[in-house]
C-alpha cells in the first residue's frame, strides 16, 4: 500500500499537471486504492475549504492557478502589439497572471473584445504568467443595448433611446437586474434567436432617464466613450515623476498669460507678444505659445499613454467632460494655473508686419503664468473697461497682443482660409440640470487672437518636424469631392448665388459666396450648406495639407491635454531636437497610421455623442411648448420628409413627408426638392417656413414638426394622393430635365 500524500505534494502536483486534476488522476498518480481514495477525498476537501485547491467542474487547480482550457477575452494590443487577454470564467482568480495570446499560422486575427476558447501553459516570466494558444473563437463583445426598460408579465423589454433605431429587445424576468420599469438600462444581446424579437440581458441599471445629468450619461453608455480609468493609470497620475531643469529654458520671467472661456476646464496654452527689436523686422513680433508639457507626465507605453490613446479626445458636455487623462492632470499638474511654476513645451516665432513668420524656435521649459484671463474680461479691457485683474497688464501684455493679432490678420487675409460665420449654441443648466436657456455664443477679437496664435504654433510644429525629416501625424484635411461641391453649387443657385466652377477650387471661391450671402435671409443657410461640403478632418503620418485653413503645413500642437494627436506631436518634437529620453518611441513611430485612424475614429465618436447630448438638450427644453409654432429653413429635402432648423434655438426637427401637404411629392435628389404632383408647390433647402411643434422626445433628442407655412404662405390645398398609383405627371425638375436630355442623346448616338 502507497502512502498517502501530504497536502503539499497534492498542491505540487496539480500545479504541474493542470490536464490531470481529478480526484481519480490524483489516485491513480499517488497509486492509492480503496479506503485510500476515501482519505484522498476527504483530504483535497479540506485543501478546498482552506483555500489551497479551488474546485472548476470535477476538477481541482491550485489556487491562484488557471486551468488548462479557459475562455478569454482579448484586450487591447500593449505598446509593443502583442495580444493579451483576460480570464472570463467564474472562479477564475483574475491576479493569477498576464496572459499573453501566442498566435500560430493559419489562426484568425484577433481584435479587442473578442472571445476564445484556448490552451494555457503556465511560463516563469517576468512579463507575463501564461502563454494561450487559440483552440477556437467563441465570438466578439455583445452588442451593447441602451434604453428604457418597460416591466411586462414575462420579464420586460428594453426601448431603444436612440432616435435612429425602433427595435426593442426581450429580457427574460431572470435577466432583468430588478429594473424598475421605466428606468435606463445597459444590457447586452444574448443568444441567436432568428424569429421574434431580440434577446438582452441587462448589465446596468443607470437611473431615471429624466433625472438630472442624465443626457450625457445617455450619450457615454450609447457611443462607448471610456469615463473610468484603469487602476494602474490612475496610479501613475498619483504619482508623477519629478520635474528638473533638465533640457529645460527658465521662462519664468515672461509675462505669458492664459486666455480661455470662462467655464474652462483647463489652461493648457499661454500666450506672449512682444515688439521686434531687431532691425530687420520692422513693425514685427515676437510670438511666444507655451503649451503644458504632458509628455513630461505621460510615458510612452505608460498604462496612462495606453488609456490616453484609446480614448484618444476628452468630451466635452453641456454638464460634465469626460477627460482624456485624469484630474490630477490635466486639472492641476498640466494646466497653466496662474503664478504656479508649471513644465511647457514652448516656441519663440518671429512675426513680420504682414503676418508672415520668419523664423521659429521650440524649447522645453519652465513658465509661470502671470494671470489666468477670461476672453469677455480681455475684450473689455481693451475696449477701455479693465478691471483690477487687467489693468496693470493692459500695456505690457494685452496691447502688444492685439497689436500683434492686427498683423496675423493681415497674413491671414492674404492665405484667405474658410471663413465660416456658425455661431456656437451654448446651453445654460440649472444646479439640478434642467435647461434654462439657449443662446449663441458671441465671438469676439479675444477669441480670434488666440486662435490665431494657435494655428502659427501648429504651423511651426509641422514645418520644424519636417526640417529635422522626424515622423509626425499631420492634422489633414482634404478638399470637397466634386459631388458636394455640386450640390452646394445647387443651394447657391437656388438661393440666388453664383459659385465658380471649371476651374481648381479655393477657399477665396467659398468665401466669395459667403460674402454673397452675408447680412441675406440665406446667411446661415449658405455657411451650414458650405460645413457640409467640406470633407471631414483626420490624422495621418502623410501630409495632404489642410484645404480648410489653406496651410500646406499643419499639425496640432496646442492642446495635448485634450488630444492625444498633440502628445504625439510633442514627443516627436522632443525625440528631433533632443529634449529627453521620454519622446516619441519606436512603437509611435511604427504605429503612426493606426494611431491616427484611432484618433481620428475617436473624435467621430466624440462630435457624434456631444451632437446627440444637444439635441436631447434642446428636445428637452422645448418639450413644454408642443402645439407652439415656430419659424425656421428648410435644411435637408428627403424623400420622407423635411429637415428643418429652427431659427430661435438651432435646433433640428423633421417634418415627415405625410405632414407636408394634400398631395404626392416628387423628390428631385439632384435639385434637393419637392415638387407637389396636383399644385407644382416647389419646396427646396433656404425656404423659410413655420412649422408647429408636435412631438418632442427628450430620451430621444427626436423633434416632429408640422408644416404650417412655406415663405409666409399657407400651404395650398392638393388633392390627397390615392392608393398606390401613378401620380399625375408633372412637370421634371431642371436637374432631372437635363439627366432626361442626356439621356436621349445617348440613344440617339447608340
């Protein structure tokens, strides 16, 4: 008869043997029979009880170990690209170790998210605990369910809140959480149910979908922004490396001062101007911009710089921001406060009277800022009402600033960039966040200095890292297609305008047709019909130039608490001009592409849920004046209906094409119009019109319109469109009439 064995050596050899962990693997290797394996089983127990064996199924595993097949989830490449991934299974110890994912040919591509069945093999390294090889893929992240929960007899359902969506998901009553009826609900789809409706179990319960904050925690959960940051990370900000002198130029005699709106959230820029002395320059500048120096904080390959970049932007709402890096960042560590030493990143240019820059120099440094001004206090300073804050700087700071501005306009109107006239609505909260007002911000010269000063920075960024020929991601954007630009050219006409054509599009022709359209009832019309022909901005390694501002030079330098894009920047400055060891690292440079699509992905993200959040905003505040009518334009012509924004608030609401009149609509898409079959009414983007409000729907940001009015008209009375039949001919509109020509003279060639 064997011994039995003691409990280490029970512990020994499942550890070493994690396929072979049954009670009977156990006997069978120890050669135990009989009232032997009685005493086994009652010794593994008291392992188990005790916390030295954890029991999966029939099976035993030390500890803190990881059994041989486990389900995982890939997480996010590290710096370096490699795959982890994390145990999923219940019981699993989540600190028994890393687990890196060891692909082998022939195995799908793996992304974040995903879910596998593998094979794990304990390893003794410092990096990781366990190599995984993929036996087969389980799947991705369930799609993710945000909406209203309503209670039923057999569980519930959950109503989407996103206006764009109307189907509703099953949730079984053991999957329900406990919601109440009518509260918000995260869940997620479960099984692969083919007939009825959807399945979901809920992940989340977050509260009264009319509460204060809501609409914004709506807009997170629904766009997945990232609003908690990792252990590690938040670790890391806790406790910041150092700051030294090293690499670094003593600023902190220059009067820099912060401009910024008076709900900042943080001060990451600085700005000086100050008279060129040399006598080459006459009536020129010297432009200091000194930006927080983030990448002093923020290491490449950091848990901080992973989670900076896969959040990419912070967010900013109407009640909340949701950061890109945590509050003891960019709240304290990298923002500009005043009479606080605070690291930069900064560059020295020379302006010249015309606004040109002739020279530039960047610098690491240390600055203090002499005052943290707002953009309304700055402006009444200078229009002779300082107060005690911007008196003694009026001359020493904020005239030399203006003045200088005064020249940066003139280079300005020279490159003639997109000069676009889009007020930004600004929404005003009570303390418990209801909506109070809606207005437009008022821009001001304050405004317009600064942004100046900001594009001659970003400028001398490009051009300095293409000097030293180092990587960088370029801030691009591209010129309009030729068919956006064909159909602004058709709002222009049908409003009036003329807009150049046969020959290489410029911003000098748009702005030559906002000009048209200034001070005009077609005004905003013509400069929201101009946003929307531009292409959309992105980050690339290759320089395509940016149309918009009609630089061929641009990268984005001045705000790297906000964008990962700057940090990026920043490091690539360091690592050219040999300003530290915490530049931009070989990973960066190797992964610039797909840095920039995920960024630029991610700022998409961003504008789509601050987007969503204003319009649940303003659904909510005109929710109390349903059956009120209100004056507005026609800003999109559909086939179901029309797009109208209203003039008082800005706000978006569609009137459905059943509410637009008696009779058939033809819809011309080349003209954008409708065209009524019995009365020839032609209702085209610029018209005036009135409208009724008949539904509004915070949840949702949804408003419905009904057409009261077309230019001070009254709609005129067609005959109702019958069944399903052809409507009566009409007349074609002028851009399907030229398609139809064309059309015969190509059967006649034929």
């Amino acid at each position: 008869m064997n011994p039995l064995p003691t409990k280490d050596q029970i512990r020994q050899w499942i550890t070493d043997n994690p396929g072979l962990s049954s009670k009977r693997d156990v006997a069978k290797a120890f050669g135990l029979k009989g009232e032997d394996r009685a005493e086994l089983k009652r010794l593994m127990r008291e392992m188990e009880a005790e916390g030295d064996l954890a029991k999966r199924s029939r099976r035993f595993q030390a500890r803190g170990e990881l059994p041989p097949v486990a389900l995982l989830k890939v997480l996010p490449p590290d710096p370096a690209g490699d795959l982890f991934a994390e145990a999923m299974e219940e019981g699993v110890d989540p600190d028994a170790g890393r687990i890196l994912i060891v692909p082998k040919k022939g195995d799908p591509a793996l992304a974040a998210g995903d879910r596998i069945l593998a094979r794990l093999s304990k390893v003794d390294l410092d990096d990781y605990a366990y190599e995984a090889r993929l036996i087969r893929r389980i799947g991705s992240n369930p799609l993710k369910v945000l909406g209203v929960f309503r209670k039923g007899s057999e569980g519930g359902r959950i109503l989407p809140i996103d206006k764009g969506q109307d189907k509703e998901w099953r949730v079984r009553p053991e999957d329900d959480m406990g919601a109440r009826d009518g509260e918000l609900v995260e869940g997620e789809s479960i099984g692969n149910r083919r007939l009825g409706l959807p399945q979901a179990k809920i992940t989340a319960r977050l509260g009264d979908p009319a509460g204060p904050r809501a609409v914004s925690l709506i807009a997170i959960h629904q766009h997945g922004i990232p609003d908690q940051f990792p252990d590690k990370a938040m670790a890391e900000a806790d406790n910041p490396p150092p700051v030294t002198m090293e690499h670094r130029e003593d600023l902190r005699d220059l009067n820099l001062v912060t401009i910024d709106p008076a709900d900042a959230r943080d001060r990451d820029d600085a700005v000086l101007a100050l008279p060129d002395t040399e006598p080459g320059n006459p009536g020129g500048f010297i432009l200091w911009v000194a930006i927080a120096d983030v990448a002093h904080y923020v290491r490449p390959g950091s848990a901080l710089d992973r989670e900076a970049r896969r959040r990419g932007n912070s967010t900013y709402f109407p009640d909340r921001v949701v950061p890109m890096l945590p509050d003891m960042l960019s709240g304290d560590l990298c923002s500009l406060h005043e009479h606080v030493d605070r690291p930069c990143m900064a560059v020295r240019m020379r302006i010249d009277a015309s606004g040109s820059k002739i020279s530039h120099r960047f610098m690491r440094g240390m600055m203090r800022s002499k005052a943290s001004l707002e953009y309304g206090q700055v402006q009444r300073a200078v229009d002779g009402e300082p107060d005690a804050v911007t008196e003694p700087l009026l001359d020493p700071v904020l005239r030399p600033l203006y003045a200088c501005y005064e020249a940066l306009k003139r280079g300005r109107s020279l490159r003639q960039p997109l000069d676009l006239d889009l007020p930004e609505r600004q929404i005003l909260l009570s303390d418990e966040g209801k909506v109070l007002s809606v207005a437009f911000k008022e821009r001001l010269d304050a405004h317009r200095l600064i942004e100046e000063c900001m594009v001659m920075a970003n400028v001398a960024a490009a051009e300095e890292l293409q000097r030293l020929r180092h990587p960088l991601l370029y801030r691009v954007h591209e010129e309009p297609s030729p068919e956006k630009l064909d159909a602004l050219r058709e709002v222009a006409q049908a409003s009036g305008f003329t807009l150049a054509k046969g020959q290489v599009l410029k911003t000098s022709h748009l702005n030559n047709l906002l000009r048209q359209a200034e001070g005009s009832e077609f005004d905003e019309l013509i400069n929201i019909s101009t946003l929307r022909s531009m292409t959309q901005a992105y980050y690339a390694p290759q320089n395509f130039g940016h149309f918009g501002l009609a630089l061929q030079n641009y990268a984005h330098f001045t705000s790297p608490i906000r964008r990962y894009s700057d940090l990026v920047v920043h490091r690539a400055l360091i690592r050219g001009l040999g300003l530290g060891k915490d530049g931009l690292s070989d990973f960066d440079i190797e992964n610039l592409e797909e840095t920039g699509k995920l960024i630029s992905d991610a700022e998409r993200r961003s504008m789509a849920a601050e987007r969503d959040t204003v319009d649940r905003y303003l659904a909510a505040y005109l929710s109390d004046r349903v059956g009120s009518t209100f004056t507005g334009r026609v800003s999109g012509v559909q086939r179901f209906g029309l797009f109208i924004k209203l003039d008082e608030t800005g706000a978006d609401g569609l009137v459905p094409i059943r509410e637009v009149g008696r009779e058939f609509f033809h819809h011309d898409p080349d003209s954008q119009t409708l065209m009524g079959s019995d009365t020839g009414l032609t209702i085209g983007i610029g018209q005036k019109v009135t409208v009724r409000l008949a539904e509004a729907v915070p949840v949702t940001g949804g408003l419905m319109l009904e057409l009261v009015e077309i230019e001070d008209r009254p709609l005129p009375s067609g005959r109702a469109a019958r069944g399903r039949g052809k409507p009566p001919r009409r007349a074609l509109g002028k851009a399907a009439a030229e398609k139809a020509a064309k059309r015969r003279v190509v059967r006649r060639r034929k």
